[in-house]
C-alpha cells in the first residue's frame, strides 16, 4: 500500500463539504472551456486525463503472469509448466543489475507510444500526471517500500535543449499519489551519449558506460536506501543497468526500474 502522510490539521466537515462544491463547479466551468479529450488521440471523453474506449482496449497493459525480474509477460502460462515459473530463462540467462523491473504497458503502435512521444517531444507535460498515476499502480509493490523515487537524468546539454525531462516529470506524476518523494540530484549524467535507438544491445550497454555518476556530497544520501529508478520507456535495459549500478556502488540497499511502456521481445 501506498503510504500517505495525514495532515495534522483535520478541516471540519462543513469546510470540506464546500470545497467539495467549489471544486466540482470549478471543473465544470473548466470542461466548458476546455472540454475533456483522449490523452492518446483527443477524441470526446468524458472526464479529464483519460482515454477513450478505443484507446482503452488497444493499450497493451502488462500484467501477471510475468518475470519477476524483468517485469516481461510470460509467452505461455506459467502455472501450466511443472512447478511454474516466476524468473523468465531471459533473466536467468542474463540478469538485471537492478531487483525488479515494472511497467505500465508494451511500447508498439498505438496510445502507449503516442503518450511516450507527446510527452518527451510536444512538450505536452499535463500527461505526466495521468501516465505518473498509471506507473504508480504497475509499481505499487515497488514502491510499498521504497524511500525515494530517482528519475533518469539528462546531460545537461541535452536538457538546454530539450527544457524537459520526461523521467523527472514523471518521478513527480509518482510521487504525489505514492508520497515517495522525488530526488533529482542524486544520480547525474555527466557523459552526452549519442541516441540509443538502432543500436543492438551490446553497443547500447557500450554506449551508456560511464555516463552516470553519484556526487561524492550525496553518496551518503544514497546508502542503505531502497531505491526505484523512474524513465519512460526500456529497451534493452542498458540504460537503467548503468544507473542502477552506479547507485548500488554508492551502497544502495536495492535498485528496482518503473517505467511507463517498454519494449518485448518474444
């Protein structure tokens, strides 16, 4: 469960009761101005940050039964194997430097990766909210005990000029219905690596070598800590292994990944 921190002050009902009525007319002076759309494809819904039913049932959502490790859906049930199964052949073959990974949906055609672009490249950051609420359900056993949420830094050339980070603003999406609190200093990316898409999965773990690092001033920030790496999308898991590894040298206690969509490969 998520953990929430109650107020010291509880309002009395009569407060509670017009804020409620406040709130409601509010949004329904804010639909006829902005009447609610499709976070995918902007047709008529009938609330603000959803979708519609035709986006709905074409995201590919990932559920159990799944790698525990990878957070990869199984290509045949589990359960009907001798003894099941809860570690894919793929994690056991190569396994991740971080605990566990989760995400939301398969990044392919469709509104998972409509999201993933209109937030990373139109500047369209309202959808972090709705994406952020999302990745906090994927990652609820994740996040039921972690301390803090580290999102996926930008080198700061890349950030000047993009003037966005996808993963932080999702951190922040996590955060306010996980009470997890954002650090974003934590983890830097002091090298500018080249795009990651096209290469194969060696050269992309050749590629992010070297590109993060844990400030000397808050490695004591990072010790003994339960951590949950936050970023967009995952690929090969390049990116996410490196800080992940970087992270536990500092003496992280675990390192899990939450993503929004990732990519599988059967």
């Amino acid at each position: 469960m998520f953990r929430i921190t109650p107020s010291p002050f509880a309002a009395p009902n009569w407060l509670k009761d017009g804020a409620l009525v406040l709130k409601k007319a509010g949004g329904a002076a804010l639909d006829l101005i902005y009447p609610p759309t499709c976070l995918a494809c902007r047709r008529a819904v009938s609330e603000h940050g959803g979708l519609c039913p035709h986006c709905w049932s074409a995201m590919r959502f990932i559920e159990r039964p799944y790698c525990e490790r990878l957070g990869t859906p199984f290509e045949t049930d589990p359960a009907a194997e001798p003894g099941g199964r809860t570690i894919s052949s793929a994690a056991l073959a190569d396994p991740p430097v971080f605990a566990r990974a989760r995400a939301v949906a398969r990044f392919e055609d469709g509104p998972a990766r409509r999201l993933v672009h209109r937030l990373k490249y139109s500047d369209r950051d309202e959808l972090a909210g709705p994406m952020g609420l999302w990745m906090a359900r994927a990652g609820a056993e994740l996040l039921s005990d972690a301390d803090m949420l580290v999102p996926i830094p930008l080198h700061r050339t890349r950030l000047a000029h993009r003037r966005f980070n996808q993963a932080a603003a999702l951190a922040r999406g996590i955060e306010k219905v996980s009470a997890v609190p954002v650090e974003t200093g934590l983890l830097l990316r002091v090298k500018p690596t080249p795009p990651q898409v096209g290469l194969t999965r060696r050269l992309r773990a050749q590629n992010i070598q070297g590109a993060f690092v844990v400030p000397e001033t808050r490695k004591i920030d990072a010790e003994g800590r339960r951590i949950v790496l936050v970023d967009d999308v995952m690929t090969s898991g390049a990116t996410l292994n490196a800080a992940a590894r970087v992270l536990l040298r500092a003496g992280a206690e675990r390192v899990d990944a939450l993503v929004f969509a990732r990519v599988i490969t059967m």
